[in-house]
C-alpha cells in the first residue's frame, strides 16, 4: 500500500509533526535506518513483560529474563549482522554504540526481573478482552479519528481502581516504557480508541516506567475529545496526501535513525 493511503498511527503522527523530512525518507524513500539499542532494549522487554502476564503470572523470574536475553541478543546479532560496525549504531549520550549495546542488556535484565517482582506484589487487574475472552494484552485496535484510519496496540488496559470501580465498564489503559519520552498524545488516542472500539469508559490512563520500577500518576483523559484527537491525525494525513515534508533541523537530529541520508542534517545541540 503507498505510504499515502496506509492507516497512521501515532508513531507516524509524532514523527511526521517533529520532522517531516524524517517521515519521508524512512516512509518514502527508504533510506535503511541505522540500528539502536534503544529500540531492541524496548521491544525485547514488552515481549518478556507480555509474556509473563499472558502466562497468568506462573513463570519464573529467571525463565522471564530467559526471554528478554533471547529476544535481545537475537535482534542485536541480526542488526550486527547488517552493520557490524557499531560506530554507526545510534546511542544516546556519552555512550558509544557498542557500549550502550552491552549496557541496555544489563539494564533490560534487572528491568525485566524488576517487572515481574512489581507484577507479583502489585496484581494489576487486567481487563478481559470480551472478543477473545483473554487478558487485555497488546490489544489491537483499528478506529476512523479525523476521518482517517488509525491503528496501534495497547500494551495493557486494567479494571480501573484494582476492580473497585462499580462501573465495571469502566478500564485504564497502560502503557509499558523503557524510554524516558512520554507521550501523553499516545495515551489519548488509545483512551479514544478504547472507547470507541470497545465501548468502554476510560477516564485515566498511566504509564508503567522501567526506569524506575514503578507507575506513573495517572493521566486525566476523560475531557479528551474524538475531535481533538482526530485533528491530529488529519493535519498530518492532508500534509503527508500532499506532498509536504518539512524538515525540521535541531536537536532530534542526534537520534534520528536516517541523519546519514539527510541532507538537511544538523547536530545542534
Ligand atoms: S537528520 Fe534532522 S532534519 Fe534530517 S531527517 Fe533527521 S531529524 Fe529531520
């Protein structure tokens, strides 16, 4: 499908409204993007963490970090297998390529132990998917926001107030970040979507943080509206149907996986 008519997602919307240019040459022109650790780091622990919950909470510990060390050593070697000079690997801060590989895994491993500890002593409710009559887990979503086709998934979404709430339609959604970039724009469209693909309410929604082991304060989402929302994803659909991809030079540019094909690169700090 041409990258004019695919449905967007939130991860595209952030990306298009901070760079265009960035947009286009990983969407359009595909320029093959330099690997992080960063991204392997977070895939590998959403994969461990799901896989604990979807296992009713029975497994243990050491077989969870079994399944980040496999998930990410196994991206990382078939990335070094494309560019094994770790140089060109992004990395952020002092850190170079190679180190912020080794260090990631270390800090994926206690993170995801961390995870499972918090999980056992805190119970999350997760909330039963009606369709599948399973956990609420990686939920996937396809709604019309702006008259334009969104999707994604939603790491989790829980009985709201530990399954207090009389309202028993009532659920929160969760998102899981290894990163420090929060984005309240993602928790929005996911309330949005859950409301609308679900009928559910959603009133708040938070952020479980590795960084720290521990949840977020919740976010307030019941004022947001569909409109709100949907504007959004309909300025960036117009700009991406138009042709336009504005650059937009600065700071990002020091973590921006396609600097190398830019021309507009600029490592202002
Ligand atoms: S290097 Fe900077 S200007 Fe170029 S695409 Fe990346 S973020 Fe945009």
């Amino acid at each position: 499908m041409s990258v004019e008519n695919q449905p967007r997602s939130v991860s595209q919307t952030e990306q298009y409204e901070k760079c265009g240019w960035r947009f286009y040459l990983q969407r359009v022109e595909r320029v093959p993007p330099r690997p992080a650790a960063w991204s392997f780091h977070g895939t590998a622990f959403h994969s461990a963490a799901e896989a604990w919950e979807r296992s009713s909470r029975t497994l243990e510990a050491d077989e969870v970090t079994e399944l980040f060390h496999e998930q990410y050593t196994g991206m990382v070697n078939e990335a070094l297998a494309e560019e094994p000079n770790t140089d060109r690997w992004l990395a952020a801060g002092r850190y170079t390529g190679g180190e912020d590989i080794e260090r990631r895994y270390v800090l994926g491993m206690d993170q995801t132990a961390a995870y499972v500890e918090w999980s056992k002593a805190n119970r999350p409710a997760l909330w039963t998917e009606p369709n599948t009559g399973g956990p609420a887990l990686e939920l996937s979503f396809m709604v019309e926001l702006g008259g334009v086709k969104v999707r994604g998934f939603i790491d989790q979404a829980l009985e709201e107030d530990e399954g207090k709430v009389e309202d028993e339609d009532e659920v929160r959604v969760r998102d899981l970040k290894t990163g420090t970039m929060k984005s309240k724009f993602q928790l929005q469209t996911y309330s949005v979507a859950m409301r609308k693909q679900w009928g559910v309410k959603v009133n708040r929604a938070d952020w479980y943080l590795a960084k720290t082991g521990r949840l977020s304060r919740p976010v307030k989402v019941d004022q947001v509206s569909e409109d709100e929302i949907g504007q959004r994803f309909a300025d960036m659909d117009a700009g991406v149907k138009a042709g336009n991809f504005p650059a937009n030079p600065g700071f990002d540019c020091n973590f921006c996986d396609v600097s190398h094909g830019c021309i507009f690169f600029s490592s202002k700090t």
